[in-house]
C-alpha cells in the first residue's frame, strides 16, 4: 500500500485508536478519539502504531492514507466513518467526509483515502 504522508500530527488519544482508522476530535484541546458516525467532524486518519487511551496518536492529516474499509468502496467514492471508525462511501448531505476513495474495495479491506476534509 502506499503511504503518501502529507503532515502527521501527534495526539493524546481520548480512548483506544487502532491502526488504519478514521478520527474525530477529541472532548479536549489535542485529543483524538475513533469517529463513529457519519456525522462526526472527521480530522484524520490513523496510522500504523494503535495507541490506548491517554497514550499518543498520531493522525495523518493531509495526503494518502491506508484505511480499513467498512463496506464496499469504489475508487472516487466519497468516504465518511461507520460505527467503528471504518471507511464507507457516502452521498448523504449533512455527513462529514474525510475524502475520496483512492482503491476500490470491500468490508475488510485496507484501501487509501486522499485526505480532503468536507461536509456534504
């Protein structure tokens, strides 16, 4: 998979984070914590290194990123987070997006985002 880290900042986890995950803010000021629904403001992506709570996250903000999906994703697909911080493609207006599909793939997959934050 290739890794095309534009900037990659380094967080207090507000909980478990597990590799390849997309992220929220945390309730604090430099706190992440795993997205869990669409509508959540999504910020980043997580990297390789999982983290447990009250450890340090790093989160990758800009660029290309692994990502597990969880559904089925075609390349283009704009992505958005499910209940477990996966990717899944979305159209829904008012759901948060991390970006678009790089790959194209299914539930279990490790894919790619191009990471470009927006709100549909």
């Amino acid at each position: 998979m290739r890794r095309d880290y534009g900037c990659v900042y380094n967080y207090k986890a507000a909980g478990a984070v597990g590799k390849y995950l997309l992220l929220k803010f945390g309730s604090n000021d430099g706190e992440v914590a795993v997205a869990t629904a669409a509508t959540d403001k999504l910020i980043a992506v997580s990297t390789d290194i999982a983290a447990a709570d009250t450890e340090r996250a790093d989160g990758v903000r800009s660029g290309l990123a692994p990502v597990i999906y969880g559904g089925t994703v075609a390349r283009g697909d704009l992505l958005t987070a499910d209940s477990t911080g996966r990717a899944i493609a979305t159209t829904t207006a008012s759901n948060r997006v991390i970006g678009i599909a790089e790959v194209s793939g299914v539930v279990g997959d490790i894919g790619a985002v191009f990471i470009a934050p927006a709100l549909i």
